[in-house]
C-alpha cells in the first residue's frame, strides 16, 4: 500500500508517462489483427493484451485522462492506418454514463482508473430486456462487445465521487462508424460519436 | 493568380484543413504497403500517391507547418501500427539544411510548399562524392531515396528569405530508426533523428 502522505505535502512531479507500453500494445494488436480473421481469435487474444495493458496505470498521458464537466470523454489515441482498430480512452466524471447504444463491430472496454457499470440489452417485442444483471468492471478487467455475442448496452461511472478511465479498443474507427443509440421502447436513433477535439498523442519517439 | 490584397486588409480567416485528403493518403499507402512487398513498386506506387497529396497545399494544420528559428522540424503525421511506414512533416526556415545522412529504409520526399535542393552522395576512397548536381525540387515534386537507389544525401530549404515544407514517407518510424550523419571524410556517426515535440493532427474524426 501507498503511505499516507500529509495532506499539505508536495507531491513529487508524475515521471514521464510510459508510452512505450502503450506502444507495444498497438504493434501487437496489429499483428493480431493482420493474423486473424476470425472475430472469436482477435476478442481472445485482444483481452489478453488488453489486460496486459491496463493492469498498469503508468502510461496514460494526463491530457487523456481529463473528466469533462458535462459528459463523458472519448480521447482517440491511435488509429490504425487502415482503420482496422483503433484505441480510445473513455474518461467518465462523477455521474456520467453513456446512452444505451450498439457498436457494429468487435470492441473491448479494459478499465484503468475507478470502476464502470456495464449493463447489456437485447431487443425484445415491448422494447429493451436488460441481458443478466448489471456488472461491475474494476482496474484490470475487460469486457467484450460485438454484433455477434451482445452488442448492445449502457456504461456508467461506478465511482458516485470520483473519475473512472476506460480504454478501448474497436475493431473499426470507431468514432466515424454509423451506429445508434436505443430509446426504452427500442426504437434505434443514428449515433456517430465522433472523438474529443483533442490532437493524439506521439507514441512514436525513440526510447 | 491571387488578387494582390492590399497590406492592411483583414485576409479571410483559413478555411479547415482538409484533414480527409491526408487521412485518403493514408489509407492507400497502407493498402500498398500491405500488397507489395518490393520496394520497387512501393516507391513507384508511393511516389503517384505523394504527387497527388502535394499537388494539393489545402490540408496541412497550421501547427505542423510551423518553421523554428534555429532548426528545421519534423513534425510526425502518422505512424503505421506495425511502424511499416510514416508520414512526416518537414519545415525548413530561410538557410535551414539537413546534415548529410542516410536513412537504411526507403523514403519519399515530396515538396508541399516551397522549394528544396537535395545533393545525393556517394562514398568514395577519399571521402564523400557527390552523385550528379543539385536537384531543385518545387511544390509537388516528389523525389526517392534508398540503401538500393542511393540512400545518403543532404536537403536545404532552396527558398533563401522563407519557409519551404515537405512531405517525407519512410518504410518505418523514421524518427526512431538508428542511421548515420556523414561528415566530409565519409565517416559515419551515429543519428537518431527523433521529431519535434508535438502531438499528432487527429486525422480520424467522422467527416
Ligand atoms: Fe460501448
Ligand atoms: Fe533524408
Ligand atoms: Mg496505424
């Protein structure tokens, strides 16, 4: 456990992020992706790295990790050249939640900082059924999405008092991709999320 | 021709950059990158696609087309996931010259705004030989280098009183790469070239 520091002290200044984690993250999602095809591989193989990732909390850029006052935050940090994935940090302030909404492709949230509320839904004749109970996502956990085992559901900031950071990944860019957002009755709305208006961040020095 | 403003007139502001032509450019390079393995058709191929984004000056961001007073810039575009390729930004001030250098990988050169003169090398016996004359290269040409075709050479902005800018495409992550400056006897020191510090232009945003 961390000591308890006094409350008045100076804290030392944060080291330098560790881009190089994050780096090495993205050349193996790429060769994952550029070796398989099959969406069952790349949602294994990508929890996997992804849990490798977010197991350690020493590489995100502050300036990614930024809560917006009035909703939640999508940071895009790499796009893969041929939009074949993309990495994003999702940064949730006190009380902020998605809508209920689907994806169109694989994804998987790893949570970084705090904890996320992740509830799934399916279509049913009167409207949205909540899928299983609601689950609670900690640091170092993952969860996966896609049109295939469950595509559609509502994330929230766990934490009522604090910040909550995800990072995800999508087997799309998934910012630009067409997809909707569900009311209660199930009635799908268009919904293109776009990213923070934020530059990315150049993971790419020589170490 | 531009109509001549007069002096004080308040220009119009700068439309947005059109960030879809360099995210198009992008894209094909990774598609050519991805279905040619010899360098020959890449650099064919790469040298079209380049000539076809610097034929255009309606898409760079002001904050990457910015000279410093001391030092020419490289300011990183993109970098493949894989590092398979990037694409960089080169600004050069009145009087601004690489050193003579290789690069070990292929690279495109092609002139965005400007003019450069680019002066090959060759090692010889006694020292570095150049290999033919200067070469001016004006806005939309594209010139090629490689350990194949002839890999060192020296750049310097051609402009005597103003910035000239070109657009680099190298086979990796130039700036990481372990390559060598060359001084007049033709010994080779180490050079890691690295890039300006500056984050990336988020090229991935829905349009
Ligand atoms: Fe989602
Ligand atoms: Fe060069
Ligand atoms: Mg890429």
């Amino acid at each position: 456990m961390a000591r308890q520091l006094p409350a008045m002290s100076s804290a030392a200044p944060d080291p330098a992020p560790n881009l190089a984690r994050l780096r090495g993250f993205i050349v193996r999602m790429a060769d994952l992706v550029a070796h398989h095809r099959q969406e069952r591989d790349i949602l294994a193989g990508g929890s996997d790295l992804l849990a490798d990732l977010v197991r350690h909390d020493d590489w995100l850029p502050e300036r990614y990790a930024r809560p917006h006052p009035d909703r939640y935050q999508q940071y895009l940090l790499h796009c893969d050249s041929r939009e074949r994935f993309c990495v994003v940090s999702f940064v949730w302030g006190p009380g902020q939640a998605t809508p209920v909404h689907d994806h169109r492709v694989w994804g998987l949230v790893g949570v970084l900082r705090g904890a996320e509320e992740a509830q799934g839904f399916a279509r049913g004749p009167d409207g949205l059924i909540p899928v299983g109970p609601p689950q609670i996502l900690g640091p170092g956990e993952v969860d996966a999405v896609s049109p295939r085992i469950g595509d559609i559901h509502r994330v929230a900031n766990a934490v009522p008092d604090g910040t909550s950071i995800s990072i995800h990944v999508y087997g799309a860019n998934i910012g630009a991709v067409a997809r909707s957002v569900l009311d209660d009755s199930g009635a799908a709305h268009p919904f293109i999320s776009g990213y923070a208006d934020c530059p990315l961040p150049n993971l790419w020095q020589p170490v």
